[in-house]
C-alpha cells in the first residue's frame, strides 16, 4: 500500500518570486512540443520552420492556458468565478479543463493559419503528435497538486493503490497516473507512429481526437468525480466522459472523411 507523498507545490522560491510545479510541468510540455516540432520540421518537405515552429508552439500555449482556464471556469466551476472574480488569475492554484483548452488551441491555430497562410488541418495534423507529451506533463501537475484523485479501489491488495492522507484512509487508484501513462505516453506513441508516414489531410487530427477521447473516457472509470458534479448521467457518466464523447465522433468523422476523399481522389486519378 502506497501513501501519497506531501510535496510542495512551490519548486522554487526566489525571494518574493515562487515558482510552482504547476506551471514548471507546463514549461515541461510546451518546451517538449517545440522539441518535437522542430524534429517533426526537418522532414522531406515538411514544409515548416523552425520559426514556424516556435510561432505555432506560441500560439498553442496562448490557447492551451486561457482556454483551459476559461473551460475549467465554464464547465466546472461557475460559480467560485462569480463569488471570486480574481480566482481566475490563480492558474497556480490549479483548475484548467482539457477540452476548454482544446477549444481555445483550435482558435489560436484558425488565428495561426490567417497570419501564415495555412490550412486549418495542416497546422492540426502537424500540431497534433506534440501535444501527448504537454498531457504527461500536465498529469504529473495533477498528481504533485495532490488533485484528481481516483476512486476507491475495488482490491484493496492492489499493489500500487494510494491513500490520498488530505483525502481520507481509503485505498485509492492513483488515477493522475493512470492518465499520464494512457492520455500522455500511449497516445504519444500511437500517434507518433501514425503520423510517421503520409496521411491525407486530416487523418492525424482525427486519429488524435479519437485517441484521447478513448483514453479520457475509459481512464474516467478509475477518477473520482468532482464533489461538486459527481454522475450527470444513467447514474455513471461524468462530466469528463460526456465532453470526450464528441471529440470520438467527431474524429471517427474526421478521419473517415479524409480516407473518402483519399479513395476518390485516386479513383478520379
């Protein structure tokens, strides 16, 4: 039986400056995706820069953190916003929705491909296999911000169950972990190997979307819900897994689509 260790969530203390973990595993992230995407740029006829790619990581960062925080705000906690208006500007206190800043990307890349000339899709294809390894990190923030806990386990022999002590003595599935592992590092690996070889047109972004939905939705079974939202629907589906049920669709869609329009293509041809 594991017990959740206490960490600080300050990394770094610089006189009146703090630096907390939170935002560290995101510099982590963003830092991962500019490494990826300058590995991704060097391919035959990429048709990306290095510049490009530290304009659309810029872009994408300025979606992921106002999008995250105006979903999380939207979609879980309305009310703590209008009690507390300047709770908003504590993103180092934790609270940002994946699917708000999914949101909030999709608008920075439609802004990206105005300024540069780009398709929507190509900047989602390209985009797309960075973006794993920011949710490992992201994760990891959950776990050492003591947050997102998983649901009692079912095996209290489970060797590596976790008693959350600022939660109480059950036994729990250490669920932050488990969506580092299926949402961060498997994700990653399937999509990076699903886009290391020509695709049509928004296959890559329809491949994501379905990857994620999936593991979001499945590793929803292992989290606790919100205390404040609990099941919304049949007694079993929480927020999470309803918010991820459109994204499968609408990659199955996506992906569908470009095959399509592949396939016809080459019948014309």
């Amino acid at each position: 039986m594991l017990v959740y260790p206490h960490i600080n969530p300050i990394a770094l203390s610089l006189g009146p400056i703090k630096v907390h973990w939170y935002g560290v595993m995101y510099l982590c992230g963003f830092a991962g995706g500019w490494g990826l995407g300058n590995w991704r740029a060097k391919r035959t006829g990429s048709g990306w820069t290095s510049d490009a790619v530290a304009d659309v990581i810029f872009f994408a960062a300025m979606g992921v953190i106002l999008g995250g925080r105006l979903g999380y705000v939207l979609f879980y906690e309305p009310a703590r916003a209008l009690a507390d208006p300047l709770w908003i500007f504590r993103v180092w206190e934790g609270g940002m929705s994946f699917h708000g800043g999914m949101l909030g990307v999709f608008v920075a890349m439609w802004l990206f491909g105005r300024q540069t000339q780009r398709s929507f899709f190509t900047i989602t294809d390209f985009i797309a296999p960075l973006v794993p390894p920011g949710l490992f990190f992201g994760r990891i923030g959950n776990f050492i911000g003591g947050e997102l806990w998983g649901r009692p386990v079912a095996d209290p022999f489970l060797p590596w169950a976790m008693i959350y002590p600022h939660v109480d003595n059950l036994p729990r599935h250490p669920s932050e972990i488990y969506e580092a592992l299926t949402e961060g590092l498997l994700l990653f690996v399937c999509l990076w190997w699903f886009s290391s070889r020509p695709r049509p047109r928004m296959a890559v972004s329809g491949f994501f979307l379905i990857g994620y939905g999936l593991a979001r939705f499945s590793m929803e079974f292992f989290r606790e819900p919100d205390a404040d939202q609990g099941y919304i629907l049949l007694g079993w589906v929480t927020k999470g897994q309803l918010l991820s049920l459109p994204m499968v669709l609408a990659g199955i869609g996506l992906l569908g689509w470009a095959y399509y329009r592949q396939n016809a293509h080459a019948r014309l041809s």
